[in-house]
C-alpha cells in the first residue's frame, strides 16, 4: 500500500525529445554515482546522472519482511547467468541510490594494510596505486556526508584518522552488549560497528528491526539517494534521467572518445551526448556496459589491456546464526557489533581471516537462508533464540573470475570461489567464540554467486596502461574522455564492506578537477 507521494524532487528529467546534452553524463546513482554527483554540485559543470530505475516507492511494504524477502518486492535486476550458463537472480536493486536503498549501512574504513600487496594462504592481494593516506581526507568527508556513528579508538586493526566520527557509536541492546562482555572474556575486542543511519539530535531513525535488507520507510537509513542524490538534485547544477538504461557507449572513428551514450527511456530511444562521461553502474554492469560498447566481442571498450571485465571478486560470505535455546533475543536493532581480532594476522597457518558483524535482527521469513525445507514456525523459534552475524573473507582477484556477455548480450558472471581455507578457519573460530559466549547452536551457510552486493575488480585502476583499465583517478587510459567511479576499479577486495571506500573515491576524483577541467 503507497503512502502519500511527496513532493517531486527539483532536477529531475522529464525529456520530450530524444536528446539530453550536458557537460558530466554519470551512469548509475548508487554509492559511486551519487556520491561523484554530491562532489561536483558546485563545480559550475551541468551534471546528469542516468538511472535505469526509479526512485523506490515509499510505502508499508518497506518495513514487511514477507514483502521485502518473501515475495522479494524489490529485487528488480534482470536475470544473470553463472559460467555453467544456469540463470540466477542477483541481489541487484534498480532504484535511486542502488543497491544502498537495502543495504545494512555499514560503513568502516578500509585498513592501511588493505590498500598494499599482501600474502594471502592462496595468493597475493594486488597493490593498490594509492595508499591509505592519499584516501583519509576524502574518508572524512565521506563520513560526514553519511552520518556515519561509530567509537574510535576500539577495534584494535583500525587506521589512523584525522577526524572523529561525526557521531557516537551506536549503544548495544542488552542481549548484544552482554555478548560484547562475553567475547571481551575470551581475550577478543569487540567494537561498536560503523554504520550510517540518522540518530542525530532530532533525527529520524527509530532504531527498527527492518533496516539490514530493507528499505526505510522514514528516510533514516544513509543511503545514496537521501543523503547524496537529492541534496546534489537541490542545487540547481546536477539533474536526474530515471527509468533510463543505457545499453551502449559511442565513439568517434578512432575509438578513444565517446561521443554519446545510447539507451532507452520507458522503451523509447534515447541519446546523451557529453563532453565527460563516468561509469557507476556496479562492478558487473559498468564491465558489461564497455564489453556491449567495444569494437569487438568479447573486447571491451577502454580494453587495451584485456583487464576489462577480469578480477571479478566478491568476498567470501557466510551467514551465521547462533542460537541459545534457553532465553530469548529481544534485540530489535541488532546490527551494532564488529570483531576484528583475525582481520590482519590469524596467528596461524592461515593468514589473515576476515570480520564479524552482527546482522540486523532474523525474522522467520528472512531466515529462508538456512533451508527451504524447513518449517516456517521452527524458523521462527529460532529467530527468537537467535544472534545473527555475518563472516567475510578476502578473494583474490583471478583471471578466471570474470564477467562476461553470452551471445544475446547477457551478463554471465564466472565466479569460483578461492582463499576458502582462511574462511573456514573464520567460520571455526566465530563458531566457538560464539559457543564459548554461551550460545551451543550455531548454524553457518556459506553465500554463492548470487549474493554479490560487495562486487568489484572488473576494471581496476592503475600506473600501467597494460595491466590496469583506468589510471589511479579513475580515467580511462585508452579513453579520453572516460572515468570509472565505482568498485570496479579495485584492485584488491580487503574484507570489510566497500561502501564507504567506494564513496570515499568518488570524492578523490572529484577533488582532482579533471573532470571539470
């Protein structure tokens, strides 16, 4: 059922003809479009971004876990095939502020370590051609702009700062603050997790049970849309395309500078011509997009290296929940807690291992992720007894993990998981931390292709034209008038979520100037 309508939004795009001209065409308004589109409102340069779905309805379904996981009301992406070619439905959400609309809010920093060459129990991690310090400042601002509460000083593997969180942490609910007790007894340093939502002063947040996976109903949520989109929108200098996909880049004879972007608009052609031109669509479909536009199959576009499309990596995820079937979790917002001690160095043979978070509060028709045959009311007992968290671990990238289009044009997605032993060894060790906490329950389940809201590596950035898509500023090598600013571009996956770094980026290039240079 939809609530009231607001009121429509200044900046956005109602075209009559078939042509939109600008100086910056941005495709795609998740965390790296929206955020590009924020950073450059002031720059005097006339800004459109292109989003192929619309802004997301408010209305009750938002806050119903039938709704959202049931019946999967919002999960509006088109079919996607594995390299067996079998369809799968990815967890891609089609709206203003993409994939943020749903997203957990987590929002940690990358750590120092992340951004340089480091060993793995499978393999190298790829250097990054910046480093922690070029990114800090542009953090800050990242933080500010998305609200981010969290307590420095805590988590034992966190990087230096040249600011504080804009707001405090968020405080525990007594059942995860007793678990914060209980894991500080068995030598491990718990910490009050990252995470944007509006708990200012008068804010808007009321501390839900329907925030990880859904949609907020009172824009308290710091997506993409609510705290980028539509204050760069009120500026009068960056306007909106929705419901418009983009299936194609053009370029002149050379093939070094695109002239204008193709698509179609409610099933009507549409042309964008632009001086500039930066891709944000996602990982997946910002390398899908190069391979439909390149002078070949199976050549990308910017494909002078052959790296487009290659380094598909999208960690790996487990899903865990541990269950005390002697009292109860009242937990409503849950998903506060985050555990670092074998982020960095495992003490073991398996080298770094990756992070704990806690999720947002199960509910029975959330818990499917355990198995379909069970019973919906033993789901539901579980979910009462329950303390849900998530497990990742870094891949690596591979020339095998890769995207790819099928002969109808079709996004296929090669992905194998590696570096498996160090996450099993994360598994075993949450596990018994959590049974040492008092919980003798603990079911795992490991995610696969379809999970891949942290995608990235498909068009990485780098010094050298022949081993890297773009350069350290997002600019396409062989593309003059071409950027990436979203989680294509990097080079290696760390193990905490890339929201945050996505956003952080996007502030870098934008502070460079060359894009409106």
């Amino acid at each position: 059922m939809s609530l009231t309508a607001p009121a429509p939004l200044p900046g956005v795009l109602r075209p009559d003809r078939d042509l939109v001209r600008c100086d910056i065409a941005i495709i795609g308004s998740g965390m790296g479009g929206a955020t590009l589109a924020y950073a450059l409102r002031e720059s005097g340069a006339r800004v459109v971004v292109i989003e192929r779905g619309d802004f997301l309805p408010r209305e009750y379904e938002n806050w119903s876990p039938d709704a959202v996981f049931t019946q999967g009301r919002y999960r509006n992406g088109e079919q996607w095939y594995d390299s067996e070619h079998r369809p799968f439905r990815p967890g891609v959400h089609y709206y203003v502020g993409g994939n943020t609309k749903v997203y957990g809010a987590t929002l940690p920093r990358f750590r120092e370590s992340d951004f340089e060459a480091g060993q793995l129990h499978e393999g190298e991690s790829s250097a990054w051609p910046i480093t922690y310090r070029d990114l800090e400042p542009h953090y800050g601002s990242a933080e500010r702009l998305y609200r981010v509460h969290g307590t420095r000083g805590q988590d034992p593997t966190d990087p230096w700062r040249s600011s504080d969180y804009p707001f405090p942490g968020v405080a525990h609910e007594p059942a995860i603050a007793h678990l914060a007790d209980a894991l500080r007894t068995q030598g491990l340093t718990p910490f009050d997790m990252p995470i944007g939502i509006d708990l200012r002063p008068g804010g808007a947040c009321v501390r839900c049970a329907t925030c990880d996976g859904f949609p907020c109903l009172v824009d308290a949520k710091s997506d993409a849309d609510v705290c980028a989109i539509r204050p760069a929108l009120a500026s009068g200098n960056v306007e909106l395309l929705t419901r418009t996909t983009v299936t194609r880049l053009r370029t002149d004879a050379s093939g070094t500078r695109i002239t204008e972007a193709l698509g179609t608009r409610d099933g009507r052609p549409l042309r964008v011509v632009a001086h500039r031109f930066v891709l944000a669509a996602g990982a997946v479909n910002t390398a899908a997009l190069l391979l439909r536009s390149g002078p070949a199959p199976g050549k990308g576009l910017a494909d002078g290296s052959g790296r487009v499309g290659a380094h598909y990596m999208v960690h790996n995820s487990t899903f865990a929940v541990a269950v005390d079937p002697r009292r109860r979790n009242d937990t409503v917002f849950q998903k506060t807690l985050g555990l670092n001690d074998w982020y960095a160095d495992s003490g073991g043979a398996y080298g770094p291992l990756g992070n704990v978070q806690t999720l947002g509060k199960l509910q029975a028709p959330m818990a499917r992720v355990l198995g379909r045959a069970i019973p919906r009311p033993m789901l539901a007992l579980v979910a009462k007894h329950s303390v849900d968290l998530y497990l990742t671990s870094e891949d690596l990238p591979t020339t095998a993990n890769r995207v790819t289009l099928d002969t109808a044009q079709r996004v296929v997605v090669h992905w194998s998981p590696n570096n498996l032993a160090p996450h099993r060894e994360l598994v075993r060790r949450a596990t018994d931390a959590m049974r040492g906490a008092g919980y003798p329950l603990v079911f795992t389940r490991r995610m696969g292709v379809a999970v891949n809201s942290h995608q990235c590596g498909t068009a990485v950035m780098g010094e050298d034209p022949a081993t890297s898509v773009v350069d350290p500023f997002g600019k396409a090598h062989d593309v003059a008038n071409l950027w990436i600013a979203d989680s294509a571009v990097f080079p290696s996956s760390a193990a905490v979520n890339p929201g945050l770094t996505i956003a952080a980026n996007a502030f870098r290039v934008a502070a460079h100037g060359r894009l409106t240079a």
